[in-house]
C-alpha cells in the first residue's frame, strides 16, 4: 500500500524558486572581484538565472552536459549553480588553486564544454587552454564588458563576456520537472593519493543535505540570518550554503577573494553578518587580525569550523575572550560534505567548562540521514567508548558510492560502507573525534601517534602561528614524529620552548624527534595543511642528518 501524498521531485531548482517567491526581498551581497559591493534579492537573482539558462542554451548546453567553473564566491557562480542544475545540465566546480596539470586533467576528464572563469583566472585560462583545446569550446569570463580581459586563446574556441550573454537573453524560461536522482553537481577530490576523482551530487542528495544542515543542532539558519560562506564554492559547494539559505530564506554575504583577517572583519561588520563557516586557517587570519587591531565582530556571530581539526586555543579565545559560539563540524567531498555537527544533548547540561571545551573539540554527532561505525584493521566493529580508535567509514543518503566514470556502489564495501579515511573514536554519546588521517598517522614501533594532537599543542605556544606533524622516517622505530612550525609575524621560534609545552600533555614517546622551523606552509585552496608535500619534502629528515 502507498501513501496518498502529492509527489513532488526534490530539484535543486525548488530551492531557488522557493526563495524568489517567499522571500523574494532578502538581499544577496557579493564583494566582487572588480572590488565593489553588489546587491540584489532572490527575486532577481531568480530572473536572472533564468537568462543565464537560455545563454546555456545558445552555447549548446544540453541536459547532463558538464558546466565548469573557476570562480570565487559570489552572485555570478551562485546564478551557474542554479541555471546549469536547474536545466538538468550539471554545474562542475573546479578548484583552481590546484596544479595546472590537475585542472587540465578535471576538465578534460568530466567532458566539461563551457567554462565559466572569473577575470581573476584569465592568466591560468591561457595556460591550460591549449591542452584543453579538444574539449572546451566556450569560454565566458564572468564579467561586464568594460573589464574584459585581454587574452590568446587557442583558435576554434569562443570567449564571452557574462553579462552580454545574460543580457541579451530573455527569463522566459520555466524551470522543467526532471528525475530527482539525475546530477546537479560534479565536484573533484583533491587528488592528494592519485588523480584527482569525481563525485557526482543528484538532485535529491543535494536538497536532502539541504535540509539537514539547516537544522538547529547544524547550522541552525533562519530567515532572520546573514550568512557568510568564506569556505569556497569551489570546493563542496561551499558546505551547501548556496542551497540551504535559499531553502530558508536566509541573506548571503559572498566575501569574494580576499580572505585575510582585514577584508572579513570588515565585511563582517558592515553586512552585520550572523553565521559564517570557514576553515580554522581561515578563522586564525582573522583571530590574529582582531589581536593586534583591537577589531571585534560587532554582531557576535554564529562560527562553524571544519576542514581540519580546530585548534584549543582558537576555540577557546573565540569563546571565552571574544563571545563567539564556535560549533565544529566534519564532512568531506564524497559527502556532499557535511555529516557530523558540535551540538550538546541533554546529558552535556550542566555540564563543566572543561567537560564542554572538550567536547566541543570533537567533530560532533551524525546528522540524521548519516550513520557511522569506526572498525579496526581487521574490518571489526569497534565499541563507541571513546577510547578505541579506528578507521571510520560512513553511509547515508547523500554519501557517494561510486565516482564519475565508476560504476555505482564501487566506492563502498561489501556491506554498503564508504570508507573515509579518517581515524577517529566515538563516545557513548555518539560524538566523534578524529585522531588522523590514514595517511598522517604516526606509527612508531608499531603504535600510533596522532598527529593531530601534537599539532594542536604547538599552536598553543605564543610564537607560533601553524604546526604540522608528520611520519618521518626511523631506522629503528619505522617512523617518528617530525614537527614543523611556522613563527607568527615578527616572533621567532625557539624548538627547544616549544617541546616543552608538551609535557604533562602526552606521553614521553610521543614527543617529536626534531623540530624544523619554516618560512611558509603548503596549503591546499581550501586553507588545509599539505602533508603530502611536507611528507615528500621531510620524510628522510632524521635519517639525513637533518637534510630535507
């Protein structure tokens, strides 16, 4: 027997189309790259996607093309979300900060036909264009036409400028009723172990995580909210912001490219804005900013970190010296992203100021629709006692379980589980805390160190700005941990001051062996430490006398 219930396709273009008509007023901010402020609502932003999907048309963009982007946060890349998905074409976000080879490969690999590029990105266009000379037949710079960049481009392709095409195009269009489980979304991991693989995001996955960070124990937005997605669109759709304000109505603040401590303090302020999610590199730029200016966020808003472990002290001083309510999260491409949010349940009321700094430090709790399990090397289930750590594998309805290209399920185990990659333990409660990466972990004598640990206490000496943990190789132990720091601005790192901020904190076995002091660190674009080129770089440190 079925439910007597309407049946209605969950389609990432409901989201904007519920937007435009009930909250057809509240405002879209965008600093663009031109460097102004761009307003408009949801109701125009509406009608403007609707011209873009008719632009789509002229170029040839037909249903399940591959429609890619190099663009930083704003109102144009919010509109290709919506007119590339809601046509039934697919919106394909490529990272540009990664290796032009890595770029060229993406595009090329996922039949992407269009690229959309931000001027910013018109020196990398010229250099991947002619590898891509076989594939890509148009490319539109999102721009108006007085700041076109002047650029050679390969002949038989097409350069565009964006608003002549959205202008010259009418918003006509009716958004059509497609199969819920078709693609919306192509986004590529960032290739760190082999070639970089595409995870295809449907319709209904999308609007299903749309719903569940919406929650009030995820990001709990309201119609009331200014939110300020400083994570990239480029990468996992920017935690699915672009979608879940539409769904509830929520402003959006596109911080565009500048994302130094100044420029988000300032923008902060003057868009009042309430929630903003970032990386905790992110959110140190801006802590270090608000320490030596005096600046404070004047609306106390809402932080959501993730992408790696939050550092104690930028937790605590958030919290305790700046009265921000910093909520952890976890998440990663292959699921969509989010799948645990920081929020208490009952048996944390009352609960000490120590007791909820540490919990606070975990990873959080399974949204509904997500399930978790942490197993040992041998496939067993381990118990959610937080203590026995495992490897965390994951399941749910807007989890991956194939890559583009893949057959579907071929991702998963024999049981229907997607492995992460992720190290981590549970508590009874069901909070999870990653203690590594696969990959990062340190196994020394065939016991494990976390990586993550140490690197949390490093950070908390003064002097230093960012520490990095890896496995260096032991000619007696297999591997020991190697630490590398990098100074704040105008300190200078004594190593020898920063072992001993170890003690009483971890066992003696597992402090670093040597400590290397750095002018820079390797980030991926989306603020993460690069281990691999730090594990490429260091790996023979203590075995070469101190030679990198």
């Amino acid at each position: 027997m079925h439910g007597l219930m309407q049946y209605h396709p969950l389609l990432v273009s409901s989201l904007l189309k519920h937007a435009a008509r009930y909250h057809g007023n509240t405002e879209i901010v965008s600093k663009r790259v031109e460097g102004d402020i761009h307003r408009y609502t949801y109701a125009e932003a509406e009608r403007r996607t609707k011209r873009l999907v008719r632009a789509l048309q002229r170029l040839g963009v037909k249903e399940s093309d591959r429609v890619a982007t190099l663009a930083w946060n704003g109102y144009r890349h919010f509109e290709i979300y919506y007119a590339a998905s809601g046509m039934g074409a697919v919106v394909h976000t490529v990272n540009p900060r990664l290796h032009e080879s890595d770029i060229s490969y993406i595009i090329n690999h996922a039949g992407s036909t269009p690229v959309f590029a931000d001027i910013t990105f018109a020196p990398l266009i010229e250099k991947i264009a002619p590898g891509l000379a076989g594939q890509v037949r148009d490319y539109v710079f999102m721009s108006d036409e007085a700041n076109m960049p002047p650029l050679e481009l390969p002949g038989g392709v097409r350069v565009h400028c964006y608003e002549s095409l959205v202008a010259e195009s009418v918003e006509d269009y009716e958004w059509p009723l497609l199969d819920e489980g078709s693609a919306s979304g192509l986004c590529y991991t960032s290739g760190t172990t082999g070639r970089p693989k595409g995870v295809v995001y449907s319709h209904r996955s999308t609007v299903l995580h749309a719903y569940a960070v919406s929650t009030a124990d995820a990001f709990g937005l309201r119609a009331i909210d200014r939110v300020m997605p400083i994570v990239p669109m480029f990468h996992v759709n920017a935690w699915g912001v672009p979608y879940a304000a539409p769904l509830n109505g929520a402003a959006i603040v596109f911080p565009g490219r500048h994302l130094d401590g100044a420029s988000l303090a300032s923008l902060f302020n003057a868009e009042r804005v309430t929630m903003a999610l970032g990386v905790p590199t992110v959110w140190m730029g801006l802590l270090q900013h608000m320490q030596r200016t005096g600046e404070r966020l004047e609306t106390k808003p809402r932080i959501l970190t993730g992408g790696s472990a939050c550092p104690p002290m930028l937790l605590e001083t958030f919290t305790k010296e700046y009265g921000l309510k910093v909520c952890h999260a976890w998440g990663m491409t292959e699921i969509s992203p989010v799948g645990t949010c920081d929020a208490p349940k009952p048996a944390h009321l009352g609960e000490s100021p120590e007791a909820e700094m540490r919990r606070k430090l975990k990873q959080g709790r399974a949204l509904a629709g997500i399930d978790l399990k942490i197993v040992s090397d041998a496939g067993e289930e381990l118990p959610w006692d937080g203590k026995a750590f495992g490897d965390l594998k994951v399941r749910g309805s807007w989890v991956a379980s194939g890559y583009f290209g893949g057959q579907p399920g071929s991702a998963l185990d024999e049981e229907g589980w997607f492995t992460t990659g992720d190290v981590c333990t549970i508590d009874p409660e069901g909070y999870m805390q990653i203690t590594d990466r696969s990959k990062d972990v340190v196994k020394s004598g065939g016991e494990w160190i976390s990586s993550i640990q140490l690197e949390n206490i490093a950070v908390s000496h003064p002097d230093v700005a960012e520490a990095a943990v890896i496995a260096a190789r032991h000619p007696k132990w297999d591997e020991r941990p190697l630490l590398i720091l990098l100074p704040k601005p105008g300190h200078t790192v004594n190593p020898q001051a920063v072992l001993k901020v170890y003690e009483g904190k971890v066992s003696k076995w597992w402090l670093p062996d040597a400590v290397v002091v750095v002018a820079e660190m390797p980030h991926t674009a989306t603020g993460k430490l690069q281990k691999s080129v730090l594990r490429e770089r260091y790996r023979d440190y203590l075995t070469s006398g101190g030679c990198s």
